[in-house]
C-alpha cells in the first residue's frame, strides 16, 4: 500500500463523498419523515398481505417477513426502514462501487496516467492494492454517514430504534459493496477498457440483483441462489429479529479476499498497462 496513492485517491474523490452521504442521509430523512404517515394505515398491511407469494418474492419479500412487518398491527419502524432504506442501501451505493473500481486500472491504462505512476518506485500491486483500499475507506465513510443520517432523524417519528442493529445491516451492507468494489476491480484489470468494465461490473450486480429476486419463485431452484451475492445480505433478519449472520460475513470477506488478490496477480501480468 501506498499512502500517497491512497490519499491521493480520497482528495480527488472528496465531492463524490460529499454528494453520495448527502444523497443518502436526505433520502434516510425522506423516509423517516413521510413514517407516521403510513405506520397506522391499514389498507396497507391489507394490500401487502395480500399479494401473492410470487409477487413478494419478486420485491424481496416473503410471507414471514410481511407477517413479522405487519406484527403490531401497523407497519413496524424496524421494518419500514429496512424495506424502504437499508434494503436499497447496498444497491446505490453499489452503482458508485462498480463505477469507481471498473476504472481503478482500465481508465488510468486510457488516460496515460498508468505510465506516470509506473515511472515512480512503486509496483503495479501497490497502485491498485492503494487505490482499492482507498474506495474502501470511502465506503467506511458512507456508512458512517448514513448512520449519522438516520440518528439526526430520529427526532422525526415518536418511537425507538435499535441502532446497533442498523450498524450491523450497515456494516453487512458494506462487506456486499466490498465485493462488488473488488470484483470490478478484478474485471478492470482483466479488459483493460473503462466502458467494457464498467458494462460489465454492472451487469453482473444487476444480474446477482435479479437473480435473488427470481430465484424464489422458481419451484425446486432455490439452491441457485447460492450464486447471488445478494441472497446472503439479510436487513430484515437483523432489523427485525437481531440475527447477525457469521456465514453471510464469511462468505463476503472470502470473497474480497479471493478477488482482490486475483486483481493483484492479474495486474503484475498485464502488460497492456504500458502501452
């Protein structure tokens, strides 16, 4: 790791920081805010409960977790804000994830700018493994953020909030970032080209994405969902009943682990970075 490159990646990234907490901490107000307005309408819990099991499952939905929603007769804080905040969580800020690491080598090998960086004493390893962990940190800094959003809201709605639940979604919700950042990361170091790699990386999430939506509703095929990163991410387990998963943590640092060093190992082979 390189602390120049490492900081250098957090300065010219600041206003993207700055925009992506301030989008989420308006949305988490938004959501907040607008809580009292639904909590106590029952049509609502009517309409949901009402929906076929297919129709759940296509919004990340099943009939536990609607009976559990639903559970004091209106809509659970707990639930509303896992179904309405933290379930999408990781799928915005995964669209920042795959956008920024898709480039981490391709757009510098674009640019020219990879030779620079080459001409100083620091291996290719360095530039990407620096870079990398700098959009980690900037990911630390969004859950922070969003954290911080949803305390300052608080004072909006008349009821309590476990909060060491949210970290624990938040956090969850990060490592799923973490590997979708070090999958694209991967995919940027194998083509080369910034476009090619971010079509790419995004389509894989959003294949992942659809894929736990489907894949419940497909009779016999549930075991397919093992290849979702998506399936092993659980807001409502946690928000609603504090089940925090070792496997699901597992599984994403595995997986972080295995892509990042695959990166590294793809990198230091590449030899289109110089042209």
């Amino acid at each position: 790791m390189n602390l120049v490159l490492l900081r250098m990646t957090l300065r010219l990234s600041r206003w993207a920081i700055v925009g992506w907490i301030s989008f989420l901490v308006l949305y988490s107000f938004l959501i907040i805010w607008i809580y009292p307005l639904l909590a106590e309408n029952e049509g609502m819990a009517l309409y949901v409960q009402s929906m076929p099991e297919e129709v759940l499952n296509t919004i990340g939905l099943t009939p536990e977790i609607v009976d559990d929603l639903f559970a004091e007769g209106g809509f659970s804080f707990e639930g509303w804000l896992a179904t309405e905040y933290l379930a999408w969580w990781p799928i915005m800020v995964g669209i920042y994830a795959f956008m920024f690491c898709s480039g981490i080598v391709a757009r510098e090998a674009e640019r020219g700018t990879m030779e620079l960086l080459l001409s100083q004493p620091v291996s290719r390893s360095r530039i990407v493994s620096s870079k990398l962990l700098g959009f980690l940190v900037i990911i630390a800094m969004i859950i922070a953020g969003s954290l911080i959003g949803i305390i300052l809201s608080l004072p909006l709605v008349d009821v309590g909030l476990d909060l060491w639940r949210v970290f624990l979604v938040l956090a969850q919700a990060g490592m799923l970032v973490g590997v979708i950042a070090t999958y694209s990361t991967l995919v940027s170091s194998l083509v080369m080209d910034p476009r090619k790699a971010m079509t790419i990386s995004g389509g894989l999430m959003a294949f992942s994405y659809i894929l736990n939506l489907l894949a419940p509703a497909l009779s016999g095929m549930d075991w397919i969902l093992r290849f979702s990163l998506f399936s092993y991410f659980k807001p409502f387990e946690i928000m609603l009943h504090g089940n925090f998963s070792l496997q699901t943590v597992a599984v994403y640092l595995i997986l972080i682990i295995v892509f990042f060093v695959t990166s590294l190992i793809v990198i230091e082979r590449q030899k289109a970075v110089v042209q």
